[in-house]
C-alpha cells in the first residue's frame, strides 16, 4: 500500500488469498455439499426461470476469493 498524491491509499499488490470454498473447507464445511443442499433448495422453491442465474452466482462465489476479489486477477 502507498498514498498517492491526494493522500488516499492505494493498493501497488496484493498476494492471492484463499478462495470462500478453501474458507468453508478451514471450517470443516465442504463446498460441494453446500452447492447441492443449495440446489435442491432453490430447485424447489425459485421459479425454472431464475435457478441457472442463481446457481451460476453461488459457484462464482465459491470459486472467488473470499477479499479483495477486484484486484484478484493480478
């Protein structure tokens, strides 16, 4: 981290973190299992036309880390 010249902190890098499915896994939770649960729940309960979205957002964020996702691609 560095401040710029308007004295506003900026981030030069970032050493890759762990993904939230790592995080779930630290807690002895297991990420497939929660995806299933998940899926049979919204298989019930949300409109066909809504669950791929849905499921879609869910396994994105399971892959994404669990902080600074923005600058994670570095």
């Amino acid at each position: 981290m560095r401040l710029d010249e308007q004295g506003k902190a900026r981030i030069e890098s970032a050493i890759a973190g762990d993904t939230v499915a790592d995080v779930l896994r630290y807690v002895n939770q297991d990420a497939l299992s929660f995806m299933r649960t998940y899926e049979e729940l919204v298989n019930r309960h949300i409109d066909e036309s809504e669950r791929a979205a849905i499921l879609e957002e869910l396994q994105a964020g399971l892959k994404g880390y669990s902080y600074l996702e923005a600058i994670a691609q570095f």
